[in-house]
C-alpha cells in the first residue's frame, strides 16, 4: 500500500488491538509466506487471511505486529519468543514491521521491499488469480538496470528497462515503449520487484494478449539543483494547476492520494506533496530521448504510453495532460480519473489519444473510474473503468491494473 502504509506505525495513530483478534476465530492451517526469507517459518498466512508473525527478543517489554494500519499486541513465552497474529487482512502485498518497544524494525523472516519511504518487510497474502503474474516456463524477457545522466538534475539517474523476448530473438524489429511509474514513498524498484511487471508481460505476449512492448521504470523523485522538493506531480502542477504543498495539496488531492488514519507526517515522504517536482522535465528531456536513442523503438506517439500507480498515475494525469501530443495511451491506476473538461482543456489530446484506461480497488471506493469513463466515452474518448474487487489501495489492485491496461495497449 504505497500511500496507506505511510501511517502503519504507532506513532501516526495506528490502532492497538489485543493479541487474539476477537472478530476472527484462529484458523491452524497456517503456511509460511511465499516470499519469506529462505528457510524461514514465519511470517505465516491462514485459510482466513490472517497473518502470524514471531521473534526471538528475550529482553524486550513489549513487541507488536503492525500492519495494515494496525498494531497487533505480541505475546512472549518462556524463552523469550515473541508470537502475534492479526486480523484477516486483504488478498495482495502488504508492507509490515515490528515493533519493539517502540522501535519500529524489519522482521528478519520477511524479503525487503523498498516501500513506505524504506527498505522493510511484506508479506504476500494468496489470491484466488495470482497466476497471472507468476514465473512460468514462458520465453523470458529481461528486467534491466540501466543508468543514464539527466541534464535537468544534473545527476546520475537510475531505472529499470524491461525488454521482452522477442527484442533479442528479433534484432531488427522496433517496438512500443510503455513509461511506468510507482506511487508515493516507493520507488522504479515497485514495479520491477512487489509489481512483477516483467512475468505479466512475459506471459501475456506468450497468451497473445498483449503485443510485445518495452516497459520503462523510472523513479518519479527528482530535483533540480538549487531548488527545494524532490519527489513531485510531474512539475506540470499534479491537479491540473500549481497549488501548494502541506495541508491544502493534501485537502484536494483525490482520497486515495491522502495521508490515512487522520494522520500528515511532517518532511519527506507524506509531509504534503512536493508539487512542482521535475519528473515531468526528466521524462520529457532526458528519459525519453535517452530510450529512443539506446533501444530500437518505435519513436512516436502512437507507439508511447505512460501509467502509473496512486502518484505516479496523478503525474501521469499531469504529464499526459500537458503534452497530449507525447503519448497515445493512457493508465491511471488509483490515480483519481480524467474529465471531459480535463481533455476540452488540452489541446490535441482527444485527436491523439488512442485508449485511457482508470481503475481503482473495491475497497478503496472505486474512485468514481467507471462513471469517468462513461462520460468521457461520450465524447468520443476510447476510455475503461476497471474495479479490483475485494483489493484496496495496494499492489494486488495495481498488478491486476497492469494486467488489464497491457492487454489494450498498441492494438
């Protein structure tokens, strides 16, 4: 949960619940995670979704499970283990830590993901489709470390490429480019690691379903030199016009892009929303020229997309609104929604535009994609609402976009 996550610590009014959640009857069917540590027992998931962790802390006072906005008190036995399990929790990745005595830590069963601002634990809670992001004896693609000097931030920059199969099979064909962004406190390891963005497009170009496409994964954090603010709305000004970061960004910023639990962290990650960033200058200036000159694309705009998740789909939002003439394919995935007015204000954007595609979690609300997409099929835009169902503002709603979107993309 990029942005709900944000606040799954005790100090950001995280909730304390007992240590046998008393709305859930235990279930011992308990498995380790699937992307525990190797030899790991715990975490543990249930049948019932729940989630059991356990840490040897002999002279600790008090441990807690925090996940999912909510600390699980943990109790120690007489060797000094601690063990807590939660509350059903949804399908999909879930970022958590620990809590001892008041420190927040890793759990050192769990695989660290960068997200929340920090390299810390998840775990994966099974879904009934998950199948369609899992490795499988496929012809492979490669997800690629690439770095490149930006000029607007006068920096070494650092991103992931992905190139599908067919790149090195057919050295002379070019191929579509898709620019993918991730939400806010992550960064372009999202998409390539808790995403599996690489095993979505491997299998779906082997289904059929999606043509072959490269997929760009960059790192929305960026900064000009001698200017405050690093991570921001695409420096086109996020909502469709400058506004100021702190509380009155956050207060019209779409609900999903919100600080949650009644709760705005000060400074870095959540403290307000750093618009005017210059992501949108080193996409446009740097990142793009920079892929169509190394890799053999398809350099126009027919043959561009860009998405993005919660943050990343807002400055999609603004990036693709400011230059309708870039990108001919559009995802916002929990990124609020485009309107009719939005395109008549931009000039070009409806003859370009080849497919607009918004979705959101069913927990989360929805966001209103499906009405947006209606009225603006009105007007004549190729425009799809999807809802994840039983999925809230986290990964699993944002594979299951991916999923969705690539099928649509370049066709």
């Amino acid at each position: 949960m990029a942005l709900a996550s944000l606040t799954a610590s005790a100090q950001f009014g995280a909730r304390v619940n007992p240590t046998v959640p008393s709305s859930a009857v235990l279930v011992e069917d308990f498995k380790p995670a699937s992307n525990n540590q190797s030899g790991h027992q715990y975490p543990e998931v249930n049948s019932k979704r729940q989630v059991r962790a356990q840490i040897s802390a002999p002279t600790a006072t008090s441990v807690g499970l925090d996940i999912c906005d909510t600390i699980y008190s943990m109790v120690k036995d007489e060797n000094g283990v601690w063990t807590g399990v939660s509350n059903p929790v949804d399908v999909g990745f879930h970022y958590y830590q620990l809590n001892i005595d008041g420190a927040n830590v890793p759990d050192p069963g769990s695989l660290y993901y960068y997200g929340a601002g920090r390299w810390g634990s998840a775990i994966e809670i099974p879904s009934d489709d998950q199948d369609f992001w899992q490795v499988k004896n496929v012809p492979q693609g490669s997800m690629n470390e690439v770095y490149y000097y930006s000029s607007v931030t006068e920096a070494m920059r650092h991103c992931y490429i992905y190139l599908p199969n067919e790149y090195y099979t057919n050295p002379t064909k070019k191929f579509p480019v898709l620019y993918l962004m991730h939400g806010m406190g992550e960064n372009e390891h999202g998409w390539a690691e808790q995403g599996h963005t690489a095993q979505i497009m491997d299998n779906l170009i082997a289904e059929g379903k999606a043509v072959p496409f490269i997929v760009v994964i960059d790192c929305l954090d960026a900064q000009i030199p001698g200017q405050q603010g690093g991570m921001g709305f695409g420096g086109f000004g996020g909502f469709g016009g400058q506004r100021p970061a702190g509380p009155e960004a956050e207060a019209q910023a779409p609900a999903a892009a919100r600080p949650q639990g009644g709760q705005r962290r000060a400074g870095g990650f959540g403290g307000g929303f750093m618009i005017g960033g210059a992501f949108g200058d080193v996409l446009i200036k740097d990142i793009i020229p920079m892929v169509e000159k190394n890799y053999r694309v398809i350099a126009d705009t027919e043959h561009r997309a860009m998405a993005g998740l919660s943050m990343g789909g807002m400055t999609t939002r603004s990036v693709t609104l400011a230059n309708p003439k870039v990108f001919a394919y559009v995802g916002m995935f929990s990124g609020g929604t485009i309107s009719v007015q939005d395109i008549e204000g931009a000039e070009g954007y409806k003859e370009t535009n080849k497919a607009l595609f918004m979705s959101a979690g069913s927990h989360e609300g929805g966001m209103g994609v499906m009405d947006a997409a209606e009225n603006l099929r009105k007007i004549g835009i190729n425009a799809t609402g999807y809802i994840s169902e039983g999925t809230a503002h986290e990964w699993h709603t944002w594979r299951r976009s991916l999923y969705q979107f690539v099928q649509i993309c370049f066709k």
